[in-house]
C-alpha cells in the first residue's frame, strides 16, 4: 500500500507542477527585472535594451532595469547572469561577441549550455569609418595608405571579441596589411577616441555612429552588408571591393539555463509585440537596426551558426587565448 502511495504522490507532483509552470509565468513579473548589457553605456546594444526597457516596463507595471556591466566583449556581464537564479528575473542582451569570445579566451560559463535563448531582437551592419584626417575616401583608398605605412594607422574596437574588431582583422588578412588594434570597454568610448583623432580607423555598428557620420564629424568609406544599405544608399558596400566580405551585429536576450519555459515564452511574446509597436519599430528602424524578433529556437540556430563562421575564421587567424577579465 505504501508503494501505491509513493507512485499516486509522484503523479500529483508531476500534475502539479506541470500546472505551476503556467500559473507562474502569468503572474510574471511581479517584481523589478534585470536586463544586464555587457557593454558601455550609448552602444547599439545599450540603445535597444533601454528602449525596450522601457516599453516592458510599461507593460508589465513593473521596472525592467538596465545594468551596464562591460568588460571582456560582453563576458563580464554575461558570466553573472549566468550564474544568476534562473527565474526569469536576471537576463543579458548579448551581441554575436557571445559566439566570438569563447575562441578567444577562457570563460566561467558555456556559452550554449548556461542560456536560454530567448529572442533575437535586430541586427545592423558596420559601416567602415575613418577620422576626416586620413587621406583615404574608399576602401582601394585605405588600402593603399595601410600598406604604404605599416603599423602607423590604429583602428578602435569595442573589443577584441567583437563583430567590429574582426571585420577589421578579417579586412587586414585579406588585404595583407598591417593595422594596429586599440580596444575599448565598448563602442561608446571608441567612437569618442575617433572623433578626437587619437584612433583613425574603425567599424562601427550604424546605431552608433549615424548622427557623427552625417554631421561630417566622420567619415564612411563603405559598409559591411552584402548589398547597399537604405540609410545610405550611396555608399559602397566593402564587397565591392573585396568580393565576398559581409559582416553584422545582432542583438538579442538570453535568460540562465533552466528558466522555466512558460517564462520564456512570454518574454518571447512580450518582447516581439513590444518591437511590432509603431513607436519602437520607427525608433530602431531609425536608428539604422532591422528589426527580428525571431522565436527562440530560430534564435538558437543563428548562434549555433555564427559560433561555426567566427570560430573558423579565429582559429584560422590564430589569436591568443586570454582570461574574461
């Protein structure tokens, strides 16, 4: 008899909590969320966590709080959510430096195993930048000038790990020429040191450089898409020039392995309908993004993907292996 009990107690408490996953979720959240971003403030991916952020918070009737924690390409950020309760109440916005800095360096987390995807909200290309000093107005332009001064141009990156700092190591491969890299705890940063003519080169995501490029303060010689891009329709793409060369920042959300579904799932909704908001859409649209919003399987895939295309190309450029700190 007391078997019979044990297996009736398991049943129920299966029952039971397959019924509490639900019900939990639609009291969620009761409570403030945290929405880590592992970079400076003023980047692309500060830019899209704020402004969703407060769309949520609208929605939800409860804050969703943005905490900027940069270092290490994201990781810095990223390791702390990953070691956070997964509740649904401590998530990262990551870019594809996610699938580049576990070639690059040793991390305390695994970047597939530790996470949930959860959605992938936009993407952008890098649009190739130079300070208005430098003699150079296309890509054959900067070429040239590289490859006349070995090492005495330097190009700033928001990090090492970063889509923007291995287009460029991917641009100097080919091209055989000799660029210093100068990294940054973000894009933000970066960009100031460019604008002041301490760097000369850099990629930077559109989001963050748009209001520079147009006021004349920097100048674009070309962009990272595979065909020319709205914003700048006459703007030559760096495949032009070099066949084959595409490059892009995604941005997207990731909660800690083990949140239960139901939660996901309705970040998953709540974030996509966010973006399908008339004002949210014209913002990031404006802010020179495409707007995604995929289901998190989808998001899972382009990961999965991504950690193949980056991983190829760093074990082929052979960089050194350094800690997340």
């Amino acid at each position: 008899m007391t078997f019979f009990k044990f297996i009736f107690s398991l049943i129920y408490l299966s029952f039971f909590m397959g019924l509490f996953s639900p019900l939990h979720a639609q009291s969620y959240p009761n409570k403030p969320v945290r929405l880590v971003v592992g970079f400076a403030t003023g980047g692309g991916t500060d830019v899209l966590s704020r402004i969703i952020a407060k769309k949520l918070s609208e929605t939800w009737s409860q804050p969703l709080i943005v905490e900027n924690r940069p270092g290490a390409d994201g990781a810095i950020g990223t390791e702390l959510v990953a070691k956070s309760a997964p509740d649904g109440y401590t998530l990262v916005m990551i870019t594809n430096a996610h699938t580049i800095s576990p070639f690059q360096r040793t991390l305390a987390y695994d970047p597939v195993k530790d996470f949930i995807p959860v959605i992938l909200v936009a993407s952008t290309p890098n649009l190739l930048l130079v300070h208005p000093s430098v003699p150079a107005n296309n890509v054959t332009e900067l070429i040239a000038l590289a490859r006349s001064k070995p090492n005495a141009l330097s190009y700033g990156s928001s990090g090492s790990g970063t889509s923007p700092a291995l287009s460029m190591e991917l641009l100097k491969t080919i091209t055989n020429t000799q660029i210093v890299e100068v990294p940054y705890k973000g894009s933000t940063p970066a960009v100031l040191d460019l604008l002041g003519g301490h760097i000369q080169i850099m990629f930077g995501a559109i989001s963050t450089v748009k209001q520079h490029v147009e006021s004349g303060k920097l100048r674009a010689i070309a962009i990272t898409s595979p065909k020319r891009w709205n914003s700048f329709p006459g703007l030559p793409t760096v495949n032009e020039t070099i066949p084959g060369f595409e490059a892009a920042s995604w941005y997207g959300l990731l909660a800690p392995a083990g949140t239960p579904p139901a939660i996901i799932a309705k970040l998953q909704s709540d974030i996509a309908a966010a973006l399908e908001t008339p004002e949210i859409r014209s913002f990031i649209i404006g802010e020179g993004f495409e707007v995604i919003g995929n289901k998190p399987d989808e998001f899972a895939k382009i990961i999965q993907r991504d950690m193949q295309k980056w991983g190829n190309l760093i074990k082929s450029l052979k960089p050194t292996t350094t800690s997340a700190k």
